[in-house]
C-alpha cells in the first residue's frame, strides 16, 4: 500500500485552490465570498473615515459585494477595523456613499 501525503493547502495545482484567472480576486467582508475584485466596491479609510474609492490609492482596502446586506453585516461584524488593521470610524454619509457606488456600477454595466 501506498501512502501518499495530502498536499498543502496553500498549493496552486494539487489539493489547494485551483488558480485563478482573469483578474485578481478579493473576498467581501461582508458575506465572506470571493469574486473579482471588479464585481466588488472598494473602500479605504481616509483621515480616519471609511470611503468608497474609484481609483486605487496606496493603503490597504476592503471590499464588499453591492449589496446593501453585505455593508449591513460587515458593520455589525466589526469587519472594517478588523481588515484595514486600524480604527475606522463610521459616519452616517457611508450607506448613501455606498448606494451612490452600487448605482454607478450599475449603470456602467
């Protein structure tokens, strides 16, 4: 009999995630799925308030998938601080920020 050692998980080809093409891929903070990084909205904290960004600006980012749920459960997670490894302080302009977002991306599509 033959044993074979099961392969480690972060390995691209056997036993891991098998690659992943077209694009980088981001998980959403708030239902825990991976999609592309296109299909999510991005948000960054500037002067210490979370933002949806356009652009790519230096700093680390979290994304959400556009859906109102998404925003809902990552804040009642505790989701942002814990991603971008800093306080974040919300205001209440984010969920119209956010909706602002979803309606731009849906009206590129």
């Amino acid at each position: 009999m033959t044993m074979v050692a099961p392969a480690a998980y972060g390995c691209r080809h056997a036993g891991g995630r098998p690659p992943v093409s077209g694009g980088p891929v981001r998980t959403c903070i708030g239902c825990r799925q991976r999609r592309a990084a296109t299909d999510l909205i991005r948000l960054q904290v500037d002067d210490g308030y979370l933002h949806v960004v356009d652009r790519p600006v230096p700093g680390r980012s979290a994304y959400l998938c556009p859906s109102q749920a998404c925003l809902e459960r990552a804040v009642q997670r505790r989701a942002f601080a814990r991603t971008l490894r800093q306080d974040v302080r919300l205001d209440d302009g984010l969920p119209v920020e956010f909706r602002e977002a979803v309606k731009a991306r849906e009206a590129v599509r």
